[in-house]
C-alpha cells in the first residue's frame, strides 16, 4: 500500500501554484454530455484520480473523451447508451452528477445508487426531488435509480431545496438547460463551483442566470454546443496549502488562489494571527507571531467550508488555547479525531462539536486517512509533528491533490511517498491509466 512519511519539524518556505478546483471540474465534464454540437475544450483540469474516474463515465457512455496535458476535450455528438458504468459510480460519488446531463440529452437515465461513504450517509433526494418537478418518472430498485421523462422532453420548474446541496442544485441546473420553459432553484447553493459551472453551461449555449445567489433561474433552450473554459482554481487546496504554512511558522505564496472564494479561511486565519496579504496573482501567507486558537462551524458558502474543517483542526491544536469546531454540513466528519489523538492530539468529540486543545505537543505516529481531508489533515499535523509520521490510506489523498508530497517537499517540507512493491498493490492503488481519444 502507498504511503506518505512525513518528519516534522520543518519551515515551510516559497511559491506553490494551485490547481484547478476538482469540484468545478467534475461538473463541466458530467455537463459536457449536454454539447451535441462541436466539442469541449475544458482547460485546467487537474490529474487527479477523481478526474480520471469521470472521464472514463462519459467514456463508458460512449462519449469521446480525450486527457492530455491538463486540457479534456470531449465530443459528444454520440451517446451509445443511458447506463454509466457501474463500478465507476460506485467508485466515485460525483458519478450521479451525469443524471442530469443524461435525463436532458436522452430522455432517460440508469445509474447505480452513489452510496454513502466515511463522512456520512449523503442522500440523493434533493436531486430526486428537482427530477421529479420537471417531470421524470424515478424508479428504485436492485441499487439502481431509472429515470424517465414523461413525454418528449423534461418541463421547467419551480424547485426549493430542502437542503442548499451543491450536488443537487448542479444537477437540476443541467438537466434544466434543455427542458421546455423555465427552472427556478430556490434556495440553491452559492459555492464558487457552481458559478463556474453556470459560466460553462453558458458558453454551451445555455441560458443560467443568479449563479452564485440563493435564486437560479433557468430559461430551457433546444441545444447546446461544446465550449472552451478554463476551470477556476481549487479554494480548498489553496486553503490546504495556506496551513501549511501556518501550522510549520512558514511563508508561502500560494499563486492563483482567489481571496474571495476563500474568504472564510482567511477571516479565521488572521482572527489566530496569521498574516494573510493578496494580491491580483496570489496569496502570501506567513506567520509572525504565537497563533492563538479560535472557535469554527462549518457552513454552505460563504460560510466556513467543511472541506477544510480536518485541516483547520490540525492548526488548532498547535495553536494557544482551547477552541471549539463544529460540523453542520456531515454527520460523521470527524474520523481524523482519533488519527490526531494517535499523534498526541487532545480533543473531545461531543455530538456535532469537536474540543481542541491547543499548544499541543504532537508526536510522529503511524496514522491512516479515512477520506480525502482527513488526509490531507493529518500530512498537515505531520509537517509540525516532532519524529516521523507514516501515512496510508494515501488513495484518499490522490483522489483532490496534484502530487502533494511533491509540492510540498518542494517548498521545504521533509515528506517522501512510498509507493507499493506490485505484488502488493490493492485495488484502490491501482492506476488509472490516461484516456485515450475514443474517435482516434
Ligand atoms: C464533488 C463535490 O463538489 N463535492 C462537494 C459537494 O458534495 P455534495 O454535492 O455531495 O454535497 P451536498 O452539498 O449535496 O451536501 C450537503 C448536505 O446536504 C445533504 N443532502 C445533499 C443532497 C441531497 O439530495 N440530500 C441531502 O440531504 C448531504 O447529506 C449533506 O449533509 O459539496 C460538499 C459540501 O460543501 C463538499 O463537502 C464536497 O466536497
Ligand atoms: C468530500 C469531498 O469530495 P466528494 O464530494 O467528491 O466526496 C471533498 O472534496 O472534500
């Protein structure tokens, strides 16, 4: 199994450049099925394992998809069947994210439930919900979800969420660009990946206004043709990359990442004390003072991401004083509690809250991550951790980070990754190997 060994101790110090965001790329690709004229041209996608998995969905689909450099191009005149493959969705939740795109395109989708995973159980209803308002007959049944449209083509809709998900709100955003008449979304989410994808469904063709507010209104059209975009870049490898530097006494520059869509991260960074400075290229973060603890709970945007709640939590707990996290987004978004405890952490998990004690002495210990963050995190707690701390559960990681162990050892950091002997390779490690354009 990959591994990440990580001694502590170390200044981070100089430039890191983000990637583009997984979570907005994720979306283009699966709203890439909508184009049946021309192709897509999607600049900025990052190699990640997440990337590759819903490349090979549309490939799986029938669809064109070609991966080089960082740029995806996708022709999708032709789809050869509604069912995405099965251990694809099952592999990645954002699978479910070609529901919408399909239901428009071909009138009917059958897709494999997503599942829950280590962060919580994460229903589908909401999407359901949007599906079924426009007129799409939902069936359930042997872990599969059909669905059909009534008639010819889906209707628009007046659609309130429940909950503002990020995931159903983009998936009814698709399937309405192409459904007679017009879709509203109340009480949509606002994160910055959504307006990116608005931005990309425009291009194609499409008529999206109010991206990015609580209120999205969709004026249905006939067709949609592919369309060249530059991803945005990823606020939450930025936010990553932003503790690193603070949790090591560091100064990097963290080039391309936007201070507005990290607005959150940086209030609660400099509320500690951490000197967060930008500019139009970048963010420079650098610590220059004790940090002090303070207190976070998680939020939709623009309020404190969950995805970076694991590594807020690693800060806090070198940090002076007593703070308090608390998770409102996923019932079960602290399994990196017991990896920081194994690291000496001092932290009390009450309900939705989490009590971390600062100024604590971390220690190298052998950790696993359960998910993508608490990776990440734990790399984090690592880096001011005194001895050597070995991670595995490293297949988390890879699914949203381009080459971490790399950048980081890059500005500084004392980290390697250890890969697999072949016969010792698990399924999860297994390379995806790039895509090769299927019109070739
Ligand atoms: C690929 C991607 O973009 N992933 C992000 C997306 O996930 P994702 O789109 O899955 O997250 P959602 O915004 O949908 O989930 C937010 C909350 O709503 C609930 N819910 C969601 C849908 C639904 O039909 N019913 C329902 O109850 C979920 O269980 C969760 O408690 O937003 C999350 C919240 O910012 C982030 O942590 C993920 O990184
Ligand atoms: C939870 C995350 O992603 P996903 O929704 O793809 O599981 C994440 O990016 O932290």
């Amino acid at each position: 199994m990959s591994k990440i060994i990580v001694r502590g101790g170390r200044k981070l110090s100089g430039r890191i450049r983000v990637s583009g965001a997984k979570n907005a790329v994720l979306p283009i690709i699966a709203a890439s099925i909508l184009g049946e004229e021309g192709e897509s041209v999607i600049h900025e996608a990052p190699p990640l394992d997440d990337v590759l998995v819903i490349n090979k969905v549309l490939q799986s689909l029938g669809i064109g998809i070609e991966y080089q450099g960082e740029t995806i191009r996708v022709k999708a005149q032709h789809i050869g069947t509604c069912e995405p493959a099965y251990d694809l969705v099952r592999k990645m939740r954002a699978s479910f994210l070609v529901m919408g795109p399909l239901l428009a395109r071909l009138g009917q989708a059958r897709i494999s439930l997503p599942g829950g995973c280590a962060i919580g159980t994460r229903p589908i209803d909401q999407h359901l919900k949007g599906f079924e308002a426009m007129g799409a007959d939902i069936e359930l049944g042997q872990g599969y979800i059909e669905a059909k449209v009534r008639g010819t083509r889906l209707h628009g809709a007046k659609i309130y969420l429940d909950v503002a998900s990020v995931g159903a709100t983009e998936n009814i955003m698709m399937a309405a660009t192409l459904a007679e008449g017009t879709t509203i979304i109340e009480n949509a989410a606002k994160e910055p990946e959504i307006v990116d994808l608005a931005n990309y469904l425009n291009a194609m063709g499409a008529m999206v206004r109010g991206a990015g507010t609580g209120i999205i209104r969709i004026e249905g059209v006939d067709k949609l043709r592919g369309a060249v975009h530059t991803v945005i870049p990823d606020r939450i490898e930025a936010g990553t990359y932003m503790i690193a530097a603070a949790i090591t006494g560091g100064d990097l520059y963290i080039e391309g990442a936007i201070g507005d869509h990290l607005a959150p991260v940086i209030s609660k960074l400099q509320e500690m004390g951490v000197t967060v400075e930008e500019d139009e290229n970048g963010l420079h973060v650098r610590v220059e003072r004790p940090l002090r603890s303070v207190d976070v709970k998680t939020l939709p945007y623009p309020g404190f991401p969950t995805d970076m709640q694991s590594q807020m939590m690693a800060l806090m707990m070198v940090a002076d004083g007593t703070g308090i996290v608390t998770e409102t987004i996923f019932e079960n978004r602290f399994m990196h509690v017991e990896e920081f405890i194994q690291m000496n952490g001092q932290i009390k998990v009450e309900g939705r809250s989490a009590v971390v004690s600062g100024n604590t002495a971390l220690k190298g210990a052998k950790v696993c991550a359960s998910d993508l963050r608490a990776g990440a995190a734990l790399v984090l707690a690592a880096l001011a951790a005194e001895g050597d701390t070995e991670i595995t559960g490293v297949h988390h990681i890879d699914r949203g980070y381009v080459d971490l162990a790399a950048r980081l050892r890059a500005v500084g950091a004392d980290i390697s990754r250890v890969e697999p002997e072949e016969d010792e390779e698990e399924a999860a490690d297994l390379p995806l190997f790039s895509i090769q354009p299927s019109w070739a």
